[in-house]
C-alpha cells in the first residue's frame, strides 16, 4: 500500500506557524528577555526539522538515500526560513516598540560589561539602530538556515536507509 507523502512545503508551513505562535508568546507575555526561553524556538525547529526528515523515512518505506533525506530535511527548513523572514519584516512593522526593546537591552548589556566608553556604546547603537532589519534579516536567514542544515545531517543520519535500485520511485526528492 502506498502512503501518501507528505511535502516538505507543507511540513515548513506547519513549522514555521508553530514558531511564529511561540514567538508572538514569548513577546506578549515579556519573556523574551530571558536567557533559557529565547533558544526554546530554536529547540522546537530542529526537532521539528528531525522529525520532518524521520517521517519521510517512514513515508516513503526507506527507501531512499542519505543525500535524499538530508534535501528535504534542508527543503523543510529553508520553507520555514522564508516564512520566518517574512514574519520578522511584518512584525518589526506592525510592532516598532520591540526595536527600542532590543536597544535598551543592548546599552545595558554593554554597560554592564564596561569595556566600552559612552561615545563608544552610543556610536555601536546608532550603527545598529539604522542597519537593525537588516541585521534581523540576516541573522534569521543564516541562524536558521545553519540550524536547518544541522538538523537535516541529524535526521538523514538517524534516518533508516533501505534503497531498492529496481522499484519504480526510488529517490523521489520530496
């Protein structure tokens, strides 16, 4: 009996909602400060991303290859990367007080550190505060894509490997 694969769109998707509603949680209830609770998103996509990669094992019988697994582990992660870039463009929009947040806490940081004059600490700020989306952009779109890749070698790796050359959807990327 053939089972029906589910793609790794779809699989993205499903991932990238339940981010953004832990994102959107960790914001309204101000718990976004603190130190254990802003990796917790990261926790949920890599094990979102294993178990997309461990599922399509299943779905598909193991029947294909490393290479195959790892692509839509990577797939998977790269949907939810796009949809996460466009949530931090349309949140930093719709919610510009969380930019003055993120200054607030970077001066304090720096000053708690004290290694850096006030002329120096202001200048660092200002340098961030004008370049802050784009440093957000970026810092989704490579913290998520090397999270992705990580998680996908996990998945592919963990993954049963049971290739059968003479069936007819042998290594079907999905």
């Amino acid at each position: 009996m053939q089972q029906t694969v589910t793609t790794s769109t779809t699989k993205g998707i499903v991932l990238a909602l339940i981010l953004i509603i832990i994102a959107l949680a960790t914001y309204f209830l101000n718990m976004n400060q603190s130190s254990a609770l802003q990796y917790i998103s990261y926790v949920v996509f890599i094990a979102g991303i294993i178990w997309s990669v461990v599922s399509y094992g299943k779905q598909i019988d193991h029947n294909s290859t490393f290479g195959n697994y790892f692509a839509h582990g990577f797939k998977t992660a790269a949907t939810v990367t796009a949809i996460m870039i466009i949530y931090v463009i349309i949140f930093v929009t719709v919610f510009p007080d969380m930019k003055e947040k993120a200054m607030d806490a970077a001066r304090k940081s720096m000053e708690a550190k004290g290694n850096l004059s006030q002329e120096q600490i202001t200048q660092a700020l200002g340098f961030t505060q004008k370049f802050f989306t784009v440093f957000l952009i970026a810092g989704t779109l490579v913290g998520y894509l090397i999270f992705g890749a990580i998680a996908s070698l996990i998945g592919s790796g963990i993954t049963k490997k049971n290739p059968r050359p003479f069936e007819n959807d042998i290594n079907q990327i999905g």
